[in-house]
C-alpha cells in the first residue's frame, strides 16, 4: 500500500476515522484505537512462540559468532598449510609441493566445521521466518475473535472447514488466506500455481 489515507472507514471497528494505518491484515486499514486494542491482545501461544522468537534470536547471534570463528579458523588453516609447504616442513620447495596429511587433515576439518555450522545458521534462520509466520497467524486470529466477537465455538465454526465442503482449491485458498493461515506472497504463489 503506497499511500495512508487521512480518513476512511476502519476495517475493526468500521467507525469512520483520521489518520487510518495498514494493520495486520496488510490490504485492510485500521485506526489508531483498534491498533492500541490489537497491540494489547495476547495469548498463551503467542507468548510461546515470542520466547521461542528470542531464542531464536539469541541462538543466531551465538551461531553467528562461532560462525565468524570457525571461519578464521579455516583462513589459518589454509594459510599454515601453505607456509609449511613453501618453507619446506611438508618437503616445501626441494621435496615436492604437496602439503603433510597432518596439514591437510587440520584444513579439512577447518573447512567442514566453518560449513556446518554456516548450515545450522541457515537452518535457525528459516526457523526464526517460520516462527514470525506463526506468530502473525496467531496475532490474526486473535484480532479475529476479539472483533468479530464470537466464542470460541462459534469462532472454531466458521474457521473450520467440513471435509468436501469446497470442491474449489482457490476457495480453500482465499479462507486460508482468510484465517490467517498463509500470507498473501504465499496465496498468490500457490494461485499461479494452481492456474
């Protein structure tokens, strides 16, 4: 969305308003009243999965540091194997040009430590996307239930769908995009898909 209205109709509360924002749902606007309501709203899940989002945190920037060590530990490596080669520890200049097993196996161990701990990096990084994903889905349906102000019961009905209820995948699509369940990057990824 490019430009914030001054004044419009507020997706929550539908009260006519100035200053509207995007909210949760990034193609609805909402007012500064249910944005304050929105931010106030919690859940057991979400406080999980918030712990959870820092740990994650937490966890890359450890990862992040034996990363940065694990990778100047290779640079040594390498550089230690090329020095004992040219001053003629592993037979260097006069006894040939291949470096000892011993300089090549601390290398290699260099060179395989630095790579799995960049992959454990990689790995806490898509979970930590994951997690925000999840923590978006939970924040909407919170907002859901506190606006729509449904029990819980009724809320889990019109929630849910029945087996064989939509013979339409774009349908299934549109009330999943609906619940929260995928963004709108992904709804409109798996459309093409499905077109």
């Amino acid at each position: 969305m490019s430009a914030i209205p001054l004044y419009g109709k507020c997706y929550w509360c539908k009260n006519d308003q100035k200053y509207l924002k995007p909210g949760i749902l990034e193609d609805h606007f909402q007012c500064s009243d249910c944005a304050t309501v929105i931010e106030g709203l919690t859940s057991i899940k979400l406080k999980e999965l918030y712990s959870l989002e820092q740990n994650n945190y937490n966890k890359i920037s450890l990862l992040e540091k034996l990363h940065s060590e694990a990778s100047t530990a290779s640079s040594r490596a390498k550089q230690k194997k090329y020095y004992d080669i040219f001053t003629g520890v592993s037979g260097g200049i006069l006894g040939g040009i291949n470096p000892t097993s011993d300089t090549q196996h601390l290398e290699n161990v260099a060179n395989q430590n630095e790579r799995s701990v960049e992959l454990t990096l990689m790995d806490t990084k898509q979970e930590t996307i994951r997690i925000k994903n999840l923590i978006k889905n939970e924040k909407i349906y919170l907002v859901k239930k506190h606006f729509f102000n449904l029990d819980s019961s009724e809320f889990k009905k019109i929630n849910s769908i029945e087996s064989n209820e939509f013979e339409d995948p774009v349908k299934i699509l549109k009330v999943r995009l609906a619940k929260g369940e995928i963004t709108l990057e992904e709804f409109n990824k798996i459309k093409e898909n499905l077109v």
